[in-house]
C-alpha cells in the first residue's frame, strides 16, 4: 500500500471518511473486479478485445443490432453470474449509516443495488446508487418512452428474435448510455451538486478517463473537499487526490470504510 502523497498519517485514512459527513462514492468498474466482472481498460479489459465504436454507439445498433444484443447478451450472462463483493457491502453499509451519501456508479452491472438490498435494514428504503450509464438488466424502445426491467435470456441470433418494444413493436436496446450519448441530465446534476457539497469524494475503481463522470470528484475539490482514491493503479485524480490508497477495493475497503 502507497499513500500519495504523503500529507497524512496512514492510520488517519479512516478518520477522513469516518468524520465526514457528506459523503460522495463515484465507482467504476473496478469495483466489481473481484466480482468477475470484466474492467474496461487494462489487462483482460473489454476494450482490449473489442472496439466501442463498432459495439456501445447508436450508429453501430443502427448498422448492425444483432451484433451489438449479441455482445450485451454475454456480458449479461457474465454479470448475472456474479455477486456483489466485500466493496460494495462496504460501501453500502457506508451509506446506511451516513444518511447523506450518494453513491455515483458509471457501472451498469447493478451489483451496488444488490448490495444495498441485503443490507435489508429493517423497515428502511437501502440507500441505491445513482447508475449514470444506466443497467444491463433494463431495456428500452428505440422509438417511443417504454422501457421496463428486463433478465431473461436474450436470443440474438437472428434479428427477428431481438427484443422488442411491447407497446410499439420497434426495436428494443439496452438502456446503457452509449459513446456519443448524453445522460440523464437530472442524475448528473444530482451527482454534481452532492460532490459540490460533500466533505469526502471517494473515488473507487475507476481510471476516470470518461467524461462527465470523472469531473464529478473534481466539483468536490471546487467546493472545498477531498477526494479519497482507491485504486492499484495511478489515474488523473489521482495528484488531486488527498490520499490514493493503491489497494484493490474488496481488500482496502472493508477496512476502511467498517
Ligand atoms: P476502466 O476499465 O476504464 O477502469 C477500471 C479501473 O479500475 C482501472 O483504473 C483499474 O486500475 C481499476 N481496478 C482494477 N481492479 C481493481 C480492483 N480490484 N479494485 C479497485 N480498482 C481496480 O473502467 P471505468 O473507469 O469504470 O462507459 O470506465 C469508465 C467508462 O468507460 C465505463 O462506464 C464505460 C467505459 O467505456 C461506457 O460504456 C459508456
């Protein structure tokens, strides 16, 4: 473990998160490695092997849906059999017992919201993340507003076996936000005014390359708080960050955080 840079004692990193009060989690997909669920960038990461213009943009759906169901179908596949790990019970847990945390996820893999759901704090709504790329698990027209929850298995074989809308009959997709895309613009407000206001930015699993999503910790830094990164390896926030804890999230977390 590094502590970068070394403003702080190692033993106070569990002061920063503990004395705060407005707390902001912005999660990548690194905190669901240790699930199973493949990163992105690095070794072994998505983008490694396939290229996002010809899989996750609405002209590559437009040119060829059956491809691109076919890829959301695997990772469906992997994801649905992977579980939420010892980060995100932490962090939800975390957000249990600090009322005004907003856990900001660029994940679409829902493992934050399963997390949350097994807390299953006795007469109390789970605190659920704000998923600002959206969800494997949900599905959306391509024409009109209808979109609903969506986990059976997806035939992509032929285009005729592709999803479809039930109240217009037009092709269905993944309710993913796709390169090229806006998101929502009321969530990333949310996102953006809670970081603004929040004492602690803790930064998880994420090589904050992807925009807007990485400035998210750094509307922390504009209001007068810290970021808090735990990542293996260095990422842009990482000089912004008061401390950069180069752990893997299901190791340092627990720890951290409980
Ligand atoms: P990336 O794949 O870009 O980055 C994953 C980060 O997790 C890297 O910085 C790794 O060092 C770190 N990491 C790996 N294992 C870890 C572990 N066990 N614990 C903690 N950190 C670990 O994923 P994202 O930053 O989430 O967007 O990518 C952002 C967006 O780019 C995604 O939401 C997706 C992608 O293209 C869209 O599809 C729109």
């Amino acid at each position: 473990m590094q502590y970068l840079p070394d403003k702080i004692r190692p033993d106070a990193r569990h002061n920063i998160i503990r004395a705060a009060s407005r707390i902001v989690v912005l999660t990548g997909a690194g905190v669901s490695a240790e699930s199973g669920v493949p990163t992105f960038r690095g070794d072994g990461g998505l983008w490694k092997s396939c290229r996002a213009e010809d899989l996750a943009t609405p002209e590559a759906f437009a040119r060829d849906p059956r491809l691109v169901w076919e890829w959301y179908a695997w990772r469906r596949e992997i994801v649905a059999r992977c579980s939420a790990n010892a980060a995100h019970h932490a962090i939800a847990k975390l957000a249990a017992t600090h009322p005004e945390t907003l856990i900001v996820t660029q994940n679409v893999d829902g493992l934050h919201s399963e997390a949350a759901a097994a807390l299953g704090e006795p007469g109390s709504a789970p605190a659920m993340p704000l998923e600002l790329h959206g969800s494997l698990f949900v599905i959306r027209c391509t024409r009109c507003a209808w979109r609903r929850p969506h986990r059976e298995p997806i035939d992509a074989t032929l285009h005729d076996t592709l999803p479809r809308c039930e109240s217009c009959g037009a092709l269905a997709r993944p309710a993913v936000v796709w390169f090229g895309e806006l998101l929502n613009q009321t969530e990333l407000e949310r996102a953006f005014d809670a970081a603004r206001a929040a004492d602690v930015c803790l930064v998880v699993g994420t090589s904050a390359v992807v925009q807007p999503a990485a400035s998210i910790a750094l509307a922390t830094l504009e209001g007068g708080g810290a970021i808090v990164e735990v990542n293996p390896t260095e990422t842009p926030l990482s000089p912004h960050a008061l401390v950069s804890l180069r752990d893997r999230a299901a190791l340092a977390l627990p720890d951290m955080l409980l």
